[in-house]
C-alpha cells in the first residue's frame, strides 16, 4: 500500500479555520521535549564527511633500577580515531494549486514547513543517542552503541556503563554527558556552515506524482549535517537495564536511581566542585576540566524520580536558575528531559 506524502484537499480542508483561511496555530499533538538540543556544543569537523582526533593509547613505563643495570628507552603509543558526519534531509512539497485556495500561500507553506522541522528536530534528538551508522548508511553514530555493554571484559568502555538490573526489552537509561571542546561535542563538516540548512525553492523545482507526471509545486529544501565527536569516552556514564514496569520501578522494590547516579559522577575523570569534587588531573597541559555536564531522563524516568527524592528527602535535588530558566538539578547539575529517550531498550549484558 502506497502512502502520499503530499498535502492534499483533505490535509488543507484539516488544518482551515471556518472562514476559510489558514490556521495559525496549530496543536501540535506530536511536539517532543528534547532538551538536549540546549546544552549540545559544536566544533568545526577537519575533514569534509568527518572529524579525525588522536588519543593516547598507552603511556611510557620507567623501570626500577639497580646499579650497573641499564635502562631501556619507552614511549607512548596513540592511534587516531575518525567520527562520521552524516547528511539528513527533506523536502516539503505542496502542490501550488492547493497552496494557492485561499490566496495565503505563504502562511499555508509555513504550517507544512514547521511540521517539517519538528519530524527532523526529533530525528536528530533521536539520533544523538541511538543512531548507527552500521546499521543506517549516510547516518552518524550516536552514543547507545559506544556504550553497549556492562563488561569490561568486552570493552573498556564499560567501566561508564552501570546497570540498574533490569531485564528483557522494557529498560531505560539515564545519561550523564559532560560537553566539551576536548571532551563529548556535536561536529559539522569542515568549511560548512553550522546549523539546520532551509532553503525556500519556490515553485521553479519540479514535482512528480506517483506515475511520474509533473506539476507545479512549492518546494522546501530542509538539511541538517552532523555527528558526534567522542574524542574522550570517559566524560560519558550511561546507567542502563532501568526496568520500567512492575518490576522494576513501578514495583515495591525500585532501583535506586539516586544512588546509581552518585556513582556516575564519578566516573568522570574530572568535573566540578558541585559535580564530584574532582578537579585534579596528572596530565600536564590537560584542557579537559572546562566540562558543561548535564543529565539526560525521559518522562518515566523524570517522574520516578521525583517520587523518589519525595520519599527519601534528597539533599542533593535542587531547583534553581540555569542560564534564566528555572531547572531541577542533582549534585547542582541540570537534569534535563528528552522525549526520544525510549522505555523499549533491550538488556546490556
């Protein structure tokens, strides 16, 4: 079975006021909170499709020596590491006799455009956490699949991977992501503009049907260019297996979800004062401690927790003004709510 994908008389006589004209407002039934949109930063990618960096792989090792023992030479290894930028795009296409009924064309094109832009808003949020670039050809890889396993036996990488002990396919995760240059940021290619690229092609881009007949149309071009740039995993904890039915948080014996997260922080290597306390590094000229952290909750997370800090009294839940807007934090960090984090995750083993 076909799908149109086209706005028809139906669609327009849908979104018309009694007089005729076109809706303002519209109630938009499917909008999303993704939060994490707000606190993402960015940086230029030095390659066209991508962003290469270099890591530490290994460090040089002294040798305790004795006398008249010679000392062999060490050094440290590195190995360079490329993220992917992939391309999401889309069109809006509305037939120009249909836009052109009720004489308003632009304000007609404006209510298809922006709902246009909230299906790629919750596209890329959606992607920011579980795309896969194995999976999806021309897509980035998001943070799910770098953190997708509790054993450190398969992956070092596990050490910020905590479980809540949930299992079969009913889990969530709770994500705690310290943004930085030199950390964890969103990256664009090299030499391109930053940002969701709109282009407004008016009516001269042709548009075919189904058969391939053309008609004259009004066309929108919509393109976002990104990928995630995980240049330090270590500034990364995902608390995963959070079992969201009776068994799990709606039960009598709920995971800890506070005391999960107070293991988090720590995880990070460095962080704040109000984060962990750990502000030290032995690394010399070490950039890293300028970290912007932020934890990342869906909807059924966000409201066990606040039962949670009601039936225990939690000290460290705070609400409080971060950048001008009133926020809920724990350890005075913010935590923050994204609607694409889903309840549907299979079980890290």
């Amino acid at each position: 079975m076909s799908i149109n994908v086209l706005p028809n008389l139906v669609d327009w006589a849908r979104r018309a006021n009694p007089d005729g004209s076109v809706a303002t407002v519209i109630a938009e039934m499917l909008s999303q909170c993704n939060e994490v949109m707000k606190d993402m930063i960015w940086q230029e990618g030095n390659l066209p499709l991508g962003h290469k960096v270099t890591l530490r792989s290994s460090l040089p090792q002294g040798v305790w020596r004795s006398n008249n023992q010679g000392v062999p030479s060490s050094k440290s290894l590195t190995s360079q590491v490329q993220f992917s930028i992939g391309e999401l795009v889309d069109y809006s296409i509305v037939d120009k006799s249909l836009a052109e009924l009720n004489g308003d064309v632009a304000r007609f094109r404006y209510s298809e455009d922006m709902g246009h832009l909230e299906g790629l808003s919750q596209q890329i949020a959606s992607g920011i956490f579980y795309l896969n670039e194995a999976t999806t050809p021309g897509a980035f890889t998001g943070f799910s699949p770098y953190y997708n396993t509790i054993s450190t036996a398969n992956a070092k990488i596990a050490a910020n991977v905590l479980s809540a002990g949930g299992s079969g396919s009913a889990n969530a995760s709770i994500w705690l992501l310290g943004w930085g240059d030199h950390t964890i940021h969103g990256i664009f290619p090299k030499g391109t503009p930053a940002g969701l690229v709109y282009e407004d092609k008016g009516d001269v881009v042709p548009a075919y049907d189904a058969n391939g007949n053309r008609f004259e149309a009004y066309t929108s071009y919509f393109r976002q260019k990104m990928g995630i740039c995980l240049m330090d995993w270590r500034y990364g904890v995902r608390i995963a297996n959070i079992d969201t039915t009776t068994a799990g948080l709606q039960g009598t014996t709920p995971p800890d979800l506070y005391a999960l997260m107070s293991r988090a922080v720590v995880r990070l290597p460095t962080a704040s004062r109000r984060l962990s306390g750990i502000t030290e590094s032995d690394a010399p000229d070490d950039p890293v401690p300028g970290i912007q952290p932020a934890w990342y909750v869906n909807r059924t997370v966000r409201e066990y927790l606040d039962i949670q800090a009601i039936r225990d009294k939690n000290v460290l839940l705070s609400s409080k003004d971060y950048a001008g807007d009133p926020v809920v934090m724990f350890r005075d960090t913010p935590i923050r709510v994204v609607d694409a984090l889903t309840n549907t995750e299979a079980t890290l083993t």
